[in-house]
C-alpha cells in the first residue's frame, strides 16, 4: 500500500523499561551486572533488527525509516 501511494513507512520498536528494575536485581544477584550494558545491548538488537527490515523495504521501493523508543 506505501509503495502504491508513495508513503514512507516509519518502523518503531519500544523497550519497555520498567522491566529494568526486575532484570537489573538479577543482573546484579547472579554477575554483579549493570542495567546500562543491557540496556545498550537491547538498543542494538533492536535497531539491528529493524534495519533488516529497512532494507526489506527499500528493495521493494519503498522508504522506510527506523525508531527505537525507550
């Protein structure tokens, strides 16, 4: 439909962050973790992921822009 219209499409993945505080008490219990090294690890899984889809997009013509919001 985006490509007949010549809309662009906007894809966004949301990071719930209030299940931080869960995963950060069993980073810390279990390695001593930090909640900031996953949290940039789920950014980059994330925004590798929409890129795929970006680039699914663009190779049917159409344009496609990408979001992570936390």
């Amino acid at each position: 439909m985006a490509k007949g219209l010549g809309a662009s499409v906007t894809k966004i993945h949301v990071v719930d962050k209030s299940s931080f505080v869960m995963v950060g008490d069993l980073l810390s219990y279990y390695r001593g973790g930090n909640v900031v090294e996953y949290e940039i690890a789920l950014k980059k899984q994330a925004e590798e992921f929409l890129n795929e889809i970006k680039l699914v997009l663009e190779k049917a013509g159409i344009r496609a822009s990408i979001e992570v919001v936390y």
